[in-house]
C-alpha cells in the first residue's frame, strides 16, 4: 500500500531521477524528463545547489551528461563552492561528464538597439550540449539575462520561445530564478511556462533559520504539495517526506528488557515490546536519563545498536556519569554499538533536526533511538510545531521497527493527566512512566509508576526507584500514591 508521501506511481510520464534524497519521493520518481523544471526562490534557499546536485548526480550516478550554465557565478566560483560538499565538478569537467559555462553581463553595458532574441544562446548552449552529449541542462540564474530590458513583451515572449526550444532539444532542464514581489518571479511568466515549479523558502523564527520546499506545480504527475524541510550539509542537499506515515505499520510481538529486571516485572515479567515508543517522564534529578542509558546498555549488551540523542550533556559527561551508577558504556562505544549524538536544539529549526534523525537513522541503522529530552526542543519553536515534528518522529521510527524511548522534564506539582510538559505525544506512546521526587522524612526519594503500557499486563503500584554503585532497581513503596 502506498503511504503518504512515498514514491507516487506516475504513469504516462516519463521521469528523470535526481538522486537527491527525498526530491525522488515527493516527486513521484523525479522531474519531468525531456521538460523544463523551474526552482524559484529568494537568494541563499538553496537553487543553484539543488541544480548543480541534479548535473553532478546524473553524471556521476545515472550516466547522463549535462551542461551548467550560469548567470552569476564564474567557472571557478562554481568548482570551489561545490567541492567542500565532496562534488569534484573539475574532474567531471575534465573527463567531458559536465560542461560548464559562465555567462557574465553587465546591465550598465546593455543597449537595446534592435530586435532583441536568445539566438546567440541558442548556439552556444547548443554547442555544449553537443560537446558532451548532455541529456541534462541547467541555465542558473537566468533572469539576470532579461535584468536591463525594458519591454516586458520581448522579455516574455523570449522566455517562451526558449522553453520551446529547451523541450525540443530532448532535455531534462533546470532554470532557476530568483523571486519576484508579485509572483513566483520577477518576470512572472516562468512558472506558467514550466512543467514543474518547485519554490524553495528560507525563513528565519525566533533567531533560527530553517529552509523549505514546495512543489507548487507538476504537469501530468502525481506529486506531495506540503513544504518539506531541507538540510544542506556536508553530504549535499536532502529534503524530507514529512507527512504521516499513516497508521498501517506492523507491530512486533517480541519483547526488549528495560535493562532492569524489577522494572521488567512492572512491564508484565518481560519489558518493552520491541519497535514500540516509551515515554519516561519526571522533575529534574527523577533519574530519566539514567533509565533511559538502562535500556541502551541493554541493547547494546545483546548486539544491538543504539542512538543516542542528546539535548542537554557531551558524550564524554554522559560517559562519566552513567559509569557512577554501574554502566560502562565506552565498550559499546568503541565497537560501534553505542552513537552518541549531542548538539543544542537551538542549532537549527525543529525540521532539520527531524531530517538530521531520518540521516543519522539511514547511516546507523539502529535498534533503539533515545532522545533526551524531548523538552528541550520548545526553546526552538512553539509547542503545537514541536508536537507536530515528535509525531512525525514517532511514526518514522515505528514504520522502521525501531524501540524509542523520549525523556521529558515535568514541573514540580503538574497533576499527571496534563501532557503539557510532555510536549502533546502522550497519547501516542506505548509505554509511559512517570517519576516523582518526594519527601520521606529526613530524605527525598524516587518514585515510579507505570501511567499506561498498551497491550500488555502492568503493575498499577508506586514503587521507589533506587540509583547507587551498583545500578539501577525498584522496590515495594508500601502503599504511597503519587500526588495528582
């Protein structure tokens, strides 16, 4: 069954594969082949990158030639700015894989005398295509072509004639353009010629910028019409399916130990069912952290591989601590089955930590991801976007089949029954503790209980949560109840 946001069938079109991560899906298997695409957006969103990676991948992965065109940027601006993403435009250059060409114009040395056309770069662009057989064609920048001329109806009627020409020359092409005030772009015909318009945005919200796209057209072909987040980074330009998943996936049966036997017990004698979602929440020093290493020292005790996701400490402090309450993860860590990511949510907007999750996720491939705490993530946006980004998590993680454990900080005295503090997703998890400091005597203790754990037998009981040399256990806390 096909799911939201998954390639889409697109049958009576031909397609052109980017091998851009995520584009390939949203768009239904590619762009239109043999057909302009234009990509439009404000300066710094991501064009040009996006139309270089669409010539180097199908040099270098679908073995079709392409020619670069650019408006605005010299031969070797081009090289150098696409080599730290590990691009060796120069040696495609060389081996004939990708011809590049700049066109340089400078609008104070423009004069309109005659009848003005794109002959000449009809020729040119023609002859580079011939050089190397290109089946792919960027022209970047393009509007900076049309920037010193008056008359609109040349500009328009120009632009028409050169998409006819891009088609006719069997092409799959890529014009890029800027934004305009009114429209799509400045000239405001290049969307309505173009057979697929894809908008890229990048906004800045509360000090953190964050990129986005859109298909907003796509003649003859199914395609997704949210905005998707994109993450630029070392290895390229990836855009991520953020829809639901759909309520489809496939559960397992099998159960994964807590890493504590006495909390096993709670759990009907076996622990968490495997691929399932827990959510461990409590104040501050409850011991959310150190149950949620309980569980990742037990996966990666029986061979598995574990994320960790860290909001709030380093890998080294994490190391450290957990090692004062009996877990030596450095073992783990040295054979690969222990990853720790660290990095402050405020890095960058909630969709590219989302992204960065589907990265880590494809590269690792673990059993179990932990994020502690998922609190954190309210210092980068509101509450409702943040429960709609830990929802998109949840799914993805499920349909991947993997046991995730989410840690979040609840205010002192919040009664239990308000998910607030919990960010939303209460309801959507498998498995939920709560823990509690309170007051016995002339000490404070840990208390826990078991909230709901949905398809499986659990112990309704408070019980007292013990944290020393040796590990982690639960005792019997007489009768106490937890306040609210």
């Amino acid at each position: 069954m096909i799911q939201p946001d998954q390639a889409l069938p697109a049958p009576g079109i031909a397609k052109c594969p980017t091998g851009i991560v995520g584009l390939d899906e949203i768009t239904g298997g590619g762009l239109p082949r043999g057909r302009p695409t234009l990509i439009a957006g404000a300066a710094g969103c991501g064009k040009t990158l996006l139309a270089m990676e669409f010539i180097v991948r199908g040099a270098r992965e679908f073995d079709e030639p392409g020619v670069f065109m650019a408006f605005e940027e010299s031969e070797s601006e081009l090289i150098a700015n696409v080599a730290s993403l590990g691009f060796a435009l120069d040696a495609l250059v060389a081996g004939q894989r990708v011809a590049l060409d700049s066109v340089q114009i400078e609008r104070n040395e423009i004069e309109e005398t005659g009848d003005y056309d794109l002959e000449g770069l009809f020729v040119r662009l023609g002859c580079a295509i011939a050089t190397v057989g290109a089946r792919r064609v960027v022209l970047d920048g393009l509007d900076a072509l049309f920037a010193a001329m008056p008359s609109a109806t040349i500009v328009r009627g120009e632009l028409r004639r050169l998409f006819r020409w891009l088609k006719a020359q069997g092409v799959t092409a890529i014009i890029t353009g800027e934004r305009g005030e009114k429209a799509l772009t400045r000239h405001g015909l290049e969307e309505y010629v173009s057979d697929c318009v894809i908008f890229l945005d990048h906004r800045v919200h509360n000090q953190v910028a964050t990129r986005r796209l859109q298909v907003v057209k796509y003649r003859g072909s199914r395609h997704g019409t949210n905005e998707y987040p994109i993450l630029i980074d070392a290895a390229g330009f990836s855009v991520l399916p953020v829809s639901s998943l759909g309520l489809t996936h496939q559960v397992s049966r099998e159960r994964v130990s807590t890493g504590v036997a006495s909390l096993d017990a709670m759990l009907g004698g076996q622990g968490y069912y495997r691929g399932s979602s827990i959510l461990i929440s409590g104040t501050a020093g409850a011991g959310k952290t150190s149950l949620a290493i309980a569980f990742a020292n037990s996966v990666c005790s029986q061979g598995g591989r574990c994320l960790y996701w860290s909001s709030e400490e380093s890998p080294d402090q994490i190391l450290r601590n957990m090692a004062s309450i009996g877990f030596d993860l450095q073992p783990h860590l040295d054979h690969g089955r222990f990853h720790c990511h660290a990095v402050r949510p405020a890095l960058y907007g909630l969709e590219n930590h989302l992204v960065r999750l589907h990265q880590l996720v494809g590269l690792l491939q673990p059993d179990a991801v932990i994020l502690d705490p998922i609190t954190s993530f309210v210092a980068v946006g509101e509450r409702f976007q943040v429960q709609v980004m830990l929802t998109r998590m949840i799914d993805f993680l499920k349909a991947a089949g993997i046991t995730a454990v989410f840690t979040a900080l609840r205010q002192g005295a919040e009664p239990a029954y308000l998910e607030r503090t919990d960010e939303g997703i209460s309801s959507l998890i498998d498995s939920w503790l709560l823990l509690r400091m309170a007051d016995a005597g002339d000490h404070r203790e840990r208390l826990l209980s078991v909230l709901k754990s949905r398809g499986m037998a659990h112990s309704h009981q408070v019980r007292e949560l013990e944290l020393d040399a040796t590990g982690i256990a639960v005792r019997d806390a007489a009768t106490r109840r937890l306040p609210g």
